[in-house]
C-alpha cells in the first residue's frame, strides 16, 4: 500500500511557500527526529536549493539518543547547512535557533537588515507547538491533526529577527514506502488517506525488530514467548490486553491500531526512531529504481500505441 496525501489547501502552501522563498535569508525546516529523512520535503529542498539552510530535528525527546546522534552527524556534512535537536520544552530553544541561523548569515544584525527566516515542516511535525514555547505565549496555532496552521504568519523572535511560519505542507508523490508508513505513524497523514491497522502493522514490525524490550515491556507481554511474534501477533496480543474487544471476545482490530498508534505518537512505547541514514539509504534507493522503472514502462506503452 503507497501511502499519499496532498488535499487542495497543501497546493496553496506550495505557492505561499514558493514566493516567500524569494524574499528570505534562510530556511527553516522542522524535522519529526523519530523519522528526519521520512519528514524532510524534497519539494522544499529543490525551492530552496540557494538557501543557507537549518534543520530542527524537534521532539527529540521522544526520538532515540543514539539515533540521533547519527542523524546530527549525517546533517552536518552538509554544505550551508546547520542542524539542532530541540523539543517544546527547551527554555533555550529561541536563543539556540536565532544563534544557530545568524552563523549561517552574519551579515544581517541590523534593524535596517533583519534576518528574514521562513520556518516550514510537514503537518503535525510540532513547529506550531515549538514557535509557541520559543514565543513563550500561543501565537501560532496548534492541534493534534495535521493541517491547522493555514496561513502565513510573521512573528518576531527579535528585533532584528523576522520568522515566517508557513503552513505544514507535504509533496505531491511520496517515492519511497517506508516514508509514507512512518509518515502515517507520525500523524502527519490525514486519517482518509491511509488505513490505520496497515500502519500499525507496520510500525509493530519495525518495533519487534528494533525495539522488542520496549514494545514487551510496554504491553506487558512475557519476554521468551514473544520474542518470536510476527506483527499480526502483536496487534492481537495488544487488542486482548487494552481490552479492544468486540462481541464474544473477538479483537477489534482498529481500536487495537489506534491505540498503537496513539502510543507511539505520544511517546507510551519508549524513545523510538523509525529510520537511520544507512535505512533510509537504501529504502530512497529502492524508491528511485522503481519511480525508473515505472517511468521506463509509461515510456514504453506510449511509444507502443504510436507505432
């Protein structure tokens, strides 16, 4: 199942986001550090190609340390390119960002020349709840559903220091497969556009192979036998064991998926990251051969009716 989402408001974002680009200093992205490549936008990257860039790895405090850490380090090989991890509850986080960007364009400390940063990030990736801490009051909008900021808002940080927040915005084709199910894991994916007991299935199987103490000890689940449980095990395992149940004992599958969900979005499971550099490697990689391969085949039937 190839998981997309991009509903007609993204479209508009897109061009928001398009001329604003002209007009800026510096980009912005705010980065989910469970799943940085998976919620990086390719579309942004190839708008502000001639940018100086940072990326925010936020909610690091749900991600794991280790992971992280070589996420950071991937990042800053990156030529005109800064990085940070930070979370909404980082008293520091203003001063971090405003520092981190000035390093990337010292030459515009001035009120007459304020630094102008457009700030952007895929939907509920918690740049609204990140710009609010850094503001130390509710400026921008927030909520747990992808899509609420839905205009441009300059905020001022500093004197000297002009932040353009831009809706969430997403890309029209989603290559890879493991990004669009990390993506949906997240909560960053409209709930019409995936089915969740797929996602959580997903997610379970990525979990039982990277994180199994934490996914036993979250579900209470006895360490020797499910040590070998497939993902559909588990989904059922947590069904009986959150009480999801249907009439005469039977799972509901759903409600067990939500509240995997749920759990992993809020952090219940432990400090997960969905993908490292090498993963996320080989899964654009694979991505890429197929979107050939399917180009190749499109090519191909054209030529096919023309002759």
């Amino acid at each position: 199942m190839a998981i997309q989402w991009y509903p007609g408001h993204m479209h508009k974002a897109k061009k928001a986001i398009t001329e604003r680009i002209k007009s800026v200093d510096l980009v912005i992205e705010v980065l989910d550090a469970r799943l940085p490549a998976s919620s990086a936008n390719p579309l942004l990257a190839k708008l502000s190609s001639d940018k100086p860039k940072l990326k925010i790895l936020n909610k690091q405090d749900l991600a794991d340390p280790e992971r992280t850490e070589l996420w950071l380090e991937e990042y800053r090989t990156r030529s005109d390119t800064s990085v940070l991890a930070l979370d909404a509850s980082d008293r520091q986080a203003a001063t971090k960002l405003i520092s981190e960007s000035r390093k990337l364009v010292p030459n515009r400390q001035s009120l007459e020349r304020p630094l102008r940063v457009l700030i952007c990030g895929i939907p509920n990736v918690g740049k609204s709840t990140l710009i609010n801490g850094m503001l130390g009051k509710k400026n921008a909008k927030i909520g747990n559903e992808p899509g609420i900021t839905k205009a441009e808002q300059r905020l001022i940080l500093a004197d000297d220091f002009w932040l353009y927040d831009t809706p969430g915005m997403l890309w029209p084709k989603i290559i890879v497969e493991k990004a669009g199910y990390n993506l949906g894991a997240s909560g960053a994916v409209g709930r019409n556009a995936l089915d969740e007991e797929t996602v959580a299935l997903e997610l379970l199987d990525y979990l039982r192979r990277h994180y199994l103490p934490l996914l036993q000890k979250r579900y209470q689940a006895d360490p020797s036998a499910s040590a070998h449980w497939f993902d559909d095990e588990w989904l059922n395992w947590i069904g009986q064991k959150r009480g999801a149940l249907l009439s005469g004992g039977r799972i509901d599958y759903q409600k067990a998926a939500e509240r995997v969900l749920t759990d992993f979005r809020d952090g219940h499971i432990g400090r997960i990251t969905l993908e490292t550099p090498n993963q996320w490697a080989t899964w654009l990689k694979k991505g890429q051969q197929l979107q050939a391969e399917l180009k190749a085949a499109k090519l191909a039937r054209k030529v096919a009716r023309k002759s």
